[in-house]
C-alpha cells in the first residue's frame, strides 16, 4: 500500500498538473476571500469565514475529480492494471494506496488556506474576535467532504479508461452528493421521502458540521460514504475474476 | 518449483478460452507453450499468475493452488505480460525501485538487484531515458527486468519476443537463457525457431486443448511425413526408374539435375538411391536430409485439430 501511495504522490508531484490544480485551487479561494467585494470579508465586515466554506465545495466539485481521475483510468489504459494485479499486493493495497495519495494532496491544497483563518483572527477587532469552533467543525467538514469526493472520484476512474470521462463522471457523482440529493428533496415530495433525500445528500450534514457542531451520527454519514465509494471501486477492480 | 496445470478451464461467456488442460512444467526446466493465436496461452498464463481465476481446475505453483494461494504464488512468480504494460514516466531505474519494492525489497538489497539488473539486460546505455522514449527492444528488456528484479523461481514470459526485429529477437533469446538457469520457465510463442533454440519440452495447444506435447526431438519424430532428400546428379537422373525404389513417394525438380524426393514413413531409401546411381553410371554430387521441421509438426497437429 506504501509503495503505491508513494507512487501516485511522486507521479502527481512530477507533473505539471498537480501544481495547476494546487495553484488554482489557491488563486479562486484566494480570490473570492479577499479581492471580490461581493465575497470578500474585509468589504463584509465581520470577522469570519464563511467564504471559504460555502465556495470550498463548488471548487472541490471540480478539482478534487481532476485530483482522481487518473488515479485507475491511466493504468486501465496503459495495461498497467495487469502489471500491479501480478504482483504480490492486494487489491485494496492498490485502491487505499490510491485513495490515500488523493486526501493527502486534498490536505496539500487545503493547509495554506490556514493563513486566511490566521489573518481573519489576526485582522479581528478585538483580535481573535472569530468563531474559532465554528471554523475548527468547517475545517473538519470540508475535509471530510472532500474525502467524499475523493473516493467518488477514485470510483469514476476504476470505471474507465477515459480520463476525460472519468473526470466528468466524478464531477457529476460529486455533484449528486453534494448538491443533487438536497435539490431532490426540496421538490414536492412527501415529507419522510424530503426527510430521507436531504440526509443521504452531503449538504446537510456539512451545514450542521459548520455550526461547530460534531455529531458522530454527520461523522458516521460521511465515513460511511467513503466506504460505500471504496467497496464500489474494489468491486469493479474484482470484476475481472467475474 | 513445479508449475502444474490440472484440468483447467476458462469460460468466458459461453466460450471456452481454455478446455480442460493438464499439463506439467518440471522444476528447472523451460517449457515452450506452442499454439496459434486465440489458442488460450495468455489465458492459460493470466490464470497461473492469479490475474483472473480458472472457472474450473487451477493450476499449482510449487504445490500452491491458485485459487487460495495467489499472493503467495506472485511473491515467487516472475510475470512478463504479452502487452509489456510499463509506465512510461518512469524512468528505468526508478521503475524497477518501485517493482522491487512491490516484492518488498529494500534499502540496499533493492539498489544492488536494480543495478544487476540493469546490468544484465543491457539498460544501462539508456539509463537517462524515460520508459516512454524508449525502442521495442529496450521496453521489453525492460519487461524482463521487472520480472526478475526478486529473483523469482518460476518465470513465465508471454510472448517475449514478438514485434521486435531479428536482431532484437536473438538478444532477448540469449537473455532469457542466460537468467533462466535453474529457473523454472513457461514460455509462449508461436515462433518454432524459438522453441528450438530456448525450450526442452514442449506443449502444443489449439482450441484451449492440448494436441502435442513432449520434448522437442520426441515431437519432431511423431510426424506423419517420412523424411525429405535432396539429391543432385550429375546428369538428369531417370524418374521412372528413381518412383521404382521403395519408399519414394513423390519426386519434385529443383532444377535439371537436383531432385527432391519425399519418403514414405519410417523407410529411408538412401542406399537404394546411392545403387541406383552407380547402376545408371552417374555421379552423386549432394545427397542431403531435411529433417522434419517443428513448423511443419505444429501445422499438422493445429490443422488436425482443426478438423
């Protein structure tokens, strides 16, 4: 698993798309936190961070499939599959290992952002005048969403050979999860069936995470998700003995 | 560190790749694994590497099966895929670290059999060179490396040497013997002249079934056909009187005076042919034997089974 991990990080790192990704990453958050008076919050007033967390989501919507696309569908094309499956490593080495090197580049992009966190406080008057609960439970959610997408986007790339393919269909799983089931389940369903769509979508469990607020029950959702995504991935790579 | 194919069958669909195969490759020794193409061989070999499962049968590696002992049989197992997957961003050495380091190689050890085995395969000219930008040749010495980087017992190499040039071919041969002593090594093809020149034993499959196997004399000397003579005269020799001698069956001119005579099974007319020379008062110039070519044995077995 190791060995893979450190694969996918040194093949990520090498290229020049890990540094498009990370640098626009940086740029748009940077840019709607600071600079766009619409979004900024030194045009807003108040010391927070809303910003970051309700447009976080809609760039890891597209960034983090760009992250995993590759991850299966390069080796489903170049045959690379058959080289790893003959080794001796199992087939959750390679999906973990994989799905590991995602979230650690997801964190990469991710820790810079600290600094607007320190500038915000920094900025606040009095100093330090900053929901630091509220952004600590943001923090931890936007992680774990992205963790979400990340094991949706790992799944859309087992499926492919494509990565153009792979990157669409992870943005759309990412899509679905994230805003799809919440859209749903405002039309006019009956209210168990409302209830039931909003819980199974990301949104609601990210919202109550962002109030501070760390429920095992939103941390269940989200472990789960993941795992659902993983045993998908580790189907479709079993399905050659099918 | 015997590999052993016991009634294995793969069904993909409702086709059978393979039919019900047995067959033994002895510790040490290197079986060629004969048939044309779509005859099962990759499927025979992606089985015994664990990369897909029989549907029926399984196949032992030093007495492990398959079936439940995979990742143990891949720790010993050296596998050469037929499309030689590599990736191409690699560069060569770091791609064996990381082969190596699949078979939990490390530290030291790691660097000095990725050193040997650039070596060995003759990499080392183009160590500066990604996987990518490399010719044919160098990819599958590549391929080989990687397959042998853990000093595996058993290797099996699918189709190592097709799509590269004669040249190329010869090298990679003389490779494969070199790093196979002692090894146990199944090898497919569809080039007799490899089997030949690298193989002790042999299997011919068709159809997912076996339709000849033993070692490669012993296959030679199972053709239908009797042997081949050319003979060159001195003179135009006289057909009728040549068709008279037992065991001749069919005469063919090369040129006026060069015959060639094809024998019936088992009877070897030469003294017969020697008599007939002095009696007609002509010279002997060349009398030659073509033995029965692998080639011509694996046509007639694949045609056989055909029918």
């Amino acid at each position: 698993m190791r060995r893979i991990l450190a694969k996918e990080l040194n093949a990520f790192f090498s290229s020049i798309a890990a540094y498009l990704v990370l640098g626009i990453f940086l740029v748009v958050t940077g840019l709607l936190m600071w600079v766009f008076p619409d979004t900024a919050v030194l045009s807003y007033g108040y010391a927070d961070m809303s910003t970051l967390f309700t447009f976080g989501p809609y760039i890891f919507l597209f960034l983090v499939p760009a992250i995993t696309m590759r991850l299966f569908a390069e080796e489903n094309k170049g045959g690379t599959m058959e080289l790893l499956l003959t080794k001796p490593l199992r087939d959750w080495d390679i999906i973990v290992g994989k799905y590991f090197a995602g979230i650690i580049i997801i964190l990469v992009a991710l820790i810079p952002t600290l600094i607007y966190y320190y500038s915000v406080y920094a900025l606040g008057n009095p100093v330090g005048n900053i929901d630091s609960a509220g952004v600590t439970g943001s923090y931890i959610g936007l992680f774990l969403l992205a963790a979400v997408f990340c094991a949706a986007g790992l799944f859309a790339s087992s499926l492919t050979e494509n990565q153009i393919l792979a990157f669409l269909l992870g943005a759309f799983l990412c899509f679905l999860i994230y805003a799809g089931f919440d859209g749903l389940s405002r039309m006019s369903l009956s209210g168990s069936a409302a209830y039931m769509m909003e819980r199974i979508g990301i949104l609601y469990h990210y919202e109550a995470m962002s109030k501070g607020l760390l429920d095992s029950r939103d941390i269940y959702y989200f472990v789960c998700t993941i795992l659902l995504f993983l045993f998908l991935t580790k189907m479709k790579i079993s399905s050659r003995k099918w | 560190m015997s590999v052993r194919v016991e009634n294995l069958t793969k069904m993909y669909d409702d086709q059978k790749a393979v039919d019900d195969l047995s067959f033994e490759v002895t510790e040490g020794r290197i079986l060629g694994f004969l048939g044309p193409n779509g005859a099962g061989k990759s499927t025979t070999m992606k089985i015994a590497t664990g990369y897909i499962p029989p549907s029926q049968g399984t196949v032992y590696v030093n007495g492990m099966d398959v079936r439940s002992n995979s990742l143990a049989i891949r720790k010993i197992t050296g596998y050469l895929a037929e499309q030689n997957p590599l990736y191409s961003e690699m560069y060569i050495a770091e791609f064996l670290r990381f082969c190596g380091g699949l078979y939990e190689l490390s530290g030291r050890k790691l660097k000095q059999r990725v050193g040997e085995m650039m070596d060995l395969c003759g990499l080392m000219p183009e160590q500066k060179k990604k996987i990518g930008k490399l010719s044919k040749g160098y990819k599958q010495r590549v391929g080989l490396a990687q397959a042998l980087i853990h000093e595996p017992d058993v290797i099996i190499l699918d189709e190592p040497t097709s799509g590269l040039d004669p040249n190329q071919i010869t090298e990679i041969r003389n490779l494969i013997k070199h790093l196979s002593l002692d090894k146990t090594v199944l090898l497919s093809t569809h080039i007799m002249q490899e089997v030949e020149a690298l193989c002790e034993d042999v299997v011919i499959i068709n159809k997912g079934k076996i339709v000849g196997s033993g070692t490669v004399d012993e296959l030679k000397s199972k053709s239908e056909k009797g042997m081949v003579l050319i003979v060159e005269f001195s003179d135009v020799p006289a057909v009728e009187v040549l068709m008279r001698i037992n065991g001749i069956s069919e005469i063919e001119f090369e040129s006026k005076n060069k015959i060639r005579l094809y024998c019936s099974k088992d009877v070897d007319p030469r003294s017969a042919i020697f008599q007939y020379a002095s009696e007609a008062k002509l010279e002997l110039l060349g009398l030659q034997v073509q033995k029965n070519s692998l080639e011509e044995i694996f046509t007639q077995l694949t045609k056989k089974s055909d029918k």
